[in-house]
C-alpha cells in the first residue's frame, strides 16, 4: 500500500511538474529559500509588532500557490507548496554541511576577526529547529491556503480579477494568520519566550502587513494566473 502511495504521488508530481510554468516554480522555490535566509535579520520592531526581512519576500510563495490554485486546483497548490519545501529544507541541509568545513567567508579577510567567520557560519547555517518549525507552519499555511481559496471560489459566480482577488486576500489573510501563529507556537513561545498574547498580536498584525504586500502585486498574479489557464488549454507537443 506505501509503495503504491509513492507511485501515485511521483505520477502526480510529474504531471503537475508539466503543467506549471517552470518560472512560477522558479520563483516559489527561491522566494521560499531567500525569506528563510531573510528572516535572520530584523526589518522593524517596536511593542506591537515585530518583522524580521523575510516578510518582505513570504507573500510571494502564497500568491504563487493562489496562481496555481485558480488554474488547477487545491490539492496542485499544496503538492506544489510541498516540493518548494523539501527543496528549502535540501538548501538548508547543504548549507548546514558547507558551514561545517574549516573555510573562511570573504568578509573575515576584509575585518581579520574570526568573530565574523562565526557569524556568518551560525547566520547561515541556521537554527535546525527554526529552520523545520518554520517549514511546519508553511505547510500547514499552505493546506489552509487552499482550502479557504477553494471554499470562496466556489460562493462567487464570476471569473474575473474581483473573483480572483477575493479569493487570494480571503485565503491569504487566513493562512498567513494561521503560518505565523504555527511558528510562534512552535518556536517564538518555547524558544524566544513569547506569550500568548504577544503571538496572537504579532500573528495578526504581521498578516496584515503580508497582505497588503500582496494586494499590492495581486494584478500581476491575476494576469500571471490567465496567462497559465491560457497555456493549459493549448495542445501539447
């Protein structure tokens, strides 16, 4: 049974691997890589709302996944979301491996101090524990994700930019809720000593500002979104 379960799951990736565009793919996979490289230094912090780099790049992964979703379904964007995961965590693993050997970062020839080399090996390394906590909340933001963007989709009537971005800022609002409270949960609160409170606030106050990042960009995704229900109607070679 496991093994007929991996059969179906590769056939599906590889199906799926076809249909979307390998640069919505392309731009999944390293906003996800480079918001996690992001998060390690602080955008803004005052004492309603904290923001590390990477909100600068984590709305990307959900419009892309909101992109796939209109054009083939929940359970594409979650597989897809799923495969941008394992990839980062691959990413990770090797620069947890290359931080390990006895070399030197550019930067410690320029200062002489062997306080930089070691910044750099524990910035980039990273934490093992916030590195997987993070890639937890995203793939349970993702399942979300889809579900909320399917569940709205099927209450409008139309197809059109309105339908598509009420369906993406619904689905973004909630599931960018429900990433951060994940990951403060899992790693803010045991690790960094947050209360409840302060990651309900953050939790919010961070979706918002992710969202608006989004509805920003949200005309791009639509035509993005169009473009690929275009091409998926075209014969294949």
């Amino acid at each position: 049974m496991i093994i007929t379960f991996f059969r179906r799951e590769l056939a599906e990736y590889k199906l799926l691997l076809q249909r979307v565009p390998p640069m919505m793919f392309t731009i999944l996979v390293l906003s996800v890589v480079c918001m996690n490289l992001l998060a390690n230094k602080e955008l803004v912090r005052t004492s309603w709302i904290a923001l590390d780099s990477g909100y600068t790049l984590s709305w990307i992964p959900f419009l892309v996944m909101d992109c796939i979703c209109k054009v083939y379904g929940g359970r594409a964007a979650t597989r897809i979301s799923v495969l941008a995961l394992a990839m980062n965590l691959a990413v990770f693993a090797v620069f947890k491996l290359v931080m390990l050997t006895p070399g030197s970062w550019g930067e410690y020839y320029a200062t002489g101090l062997s306080e930089v080399n070691d910044s750099l090996n524990r910035t980039i390394g990273g934490s093992s524990w916030i590195v997987l906590g993070s890639a937890f909340a995203m793939f349970v933001a993702s399942v979300v994700n889809s579900v909320v963007n399917v569940s709205v989709a099927r209450l409008l009537r139309s197809d059109n930019y309105r339908a598509f971005a009420a369906r993406s800022f619904a689905s973004t609002l909630v599931s960018q809720f429900t990433d951060n409270l994940v990951f403060a949960t899992v790693v803010s609160i045991p690790l960094f000593g947050w209360n409840i409170r302060q990651a309900l606030v953050c939790s919010l106050t961070c979706a918002i500002v992710e969202l608006l990042l989004e509805v920003c960009f949200s005309g791009i995704g639509y035509k993005l979104a169009k473009n690929m229900e275009r091409d998926a109607h075209l014969p294949q070679e």
